[in-house]
C-alpha cells in the first residue's frame, strides 16, 4: 500500500486550491484517506488540515512541495505557483516595473531597485531602462537617441534610436515647444529598421523649429 496524492499541478498565487490524497491498495484500487499535510518547500502560505492550500505572491513562477501523511506513509505533491500578476510582490508591488526584472537586477528587498533610482548614474531611473530594456547596473547600457537630416532629402528629419525591442512600441512625439501638453504623434513617419537600430523619419519636418519626444510603451 502506498500513499498518492492527486491535486492539480498549478495554483495562480493568492488563490487556494483543494489538494486531496488516497491511499493506492495492493489491488490498484484507490481509498480516499484523511491525511496530515503540511508544507515542504516553495511559496505556499498554508494548508489546513483538509488540504485547502494557499499560494503566496511570488515574482515568477515557482515551485512548491508539498506533503500528505495517513497510516504511516507520506506522498508528496509538486506544484507550480504561478506569477499571474506581474507587480505585486514585496517591497516592489504596484511600483510600475516588473518584479522578475527588478529581482534580476537588484535581488530581493532592495532601494536602489525603486523607478526613480538612477544606481548606474547614466542619467536614465530604473522605470525609463525597465521600459527601454537595458541594464539599469551598467552605465555603459543605455537608450540612446540623435537627431540628423535625412540623407536622402534634408528637410526631413530623421531620428535615430538604439536598442530597440519587438515587445516594445516606440512612438515619435513632436510639438512646437517643450510644454508636454504640446506634443503629438508625428503624422506617417518613415520607420526603416538596422538590427537594433531605428530610423524614424519626420516626412513634414521642412527644417522648421520643432521639438522631439519619443514614448516608449509595451
């Protein structure tokens, strides 16, 4: 006679899930049994004593082991805590940046990981480089951007960006001065990609003064 347990193989964290065990008999049959539970490993917050489990919060997917005793056997039960939510965890929940990137970079806990920080001193916080994908440790990763005529026609404008991303959007802003509220999309830009570089050519630029912003989003 040996001890089974048959719960499902995922929980999204915060939420429970109803584990349950059985005793598996010489005869292959099963028999439902009560059973002690209790936790091993991994980001569970609690069992009761019906094997109601609860999940904890946690900044990627994780595994969690839990165990479940009746007539002198154990079984043990390997789940996967899912990260359903990415910006709830700890001390960097609804902070705006992921906390798998944040945990990457900064570990467990720690303030130079906050959106405003600047840690590298590259003049770009952590929200800015999470956005931009590159590494808010490393002042020599940075996002970067210039301004040139187009070479083909030199009343356009090109602008040029580096590294960009296929999960990120890069949106080209232009307004007549430096007041936000000012600044709209430029109208049918011309986007020409170089490897991990970006050429987005303002059409209707005609060298006049104008001001440029670029928006990244996900």
């Amino acid at each position: 006679m040996e001890l089974s347990s048959t719960p499902t193989t995922s929980i999204d964290e915060g939420s429970t899930d109803q584990l349950a065990s059985t005793l598996l008999l010489d005869d292959d049959t099963t028999l439902a049994t009560s059973s002690a539970w209790s936790i091993v490993d991994g980001p569970l917050a609690s069992i009761d004593a019906n094997g109601l489990a609860t999940a904890g919060l946690v900044y990627e997917d994780s595994p969690a082991t839990a165990s479940a005793s009746a007539s002198g056997l154990t079984g043990f039960i390997g789940l996967t805590v899912l990260d359903t939510n990415p910006d709830n965890f700890g001390a960097y929940a609804g902070d705006g940046i992921d906390d798998d990137w944040q945990v990457s970079f900064f570990g467990l806990d720690n303030p130079d990981a906050t959106p405003a920080s600047d840690p590298d001193a590259d003049e770009q916080n952590n929200l800015f480089e999470f956005l931009a994908k590159v590494d808010p440790t490393d002042s020599a990763s940075f996002f970067s951007s210039c301004l040139e005529p187009n070479q083909a026609d030199p009343s356009k404008l090109d602008v040029i960006l580096s590294p960009v991303f296929v999960d990120r959007t890069y949106t080209l802003l232009v307004g007549p001065d430096l007041v936000p509220a000012n600044f709209s999309p430029v109208t049918n830009p011309t986007i020409t990609d170089i490897g991990s570089e970006r050429i987005i050519t303002d059409n209707t630029a005609a060298m006049n003064r104008r001001f440029y912003r670029i928006q990244i989003s996900r």
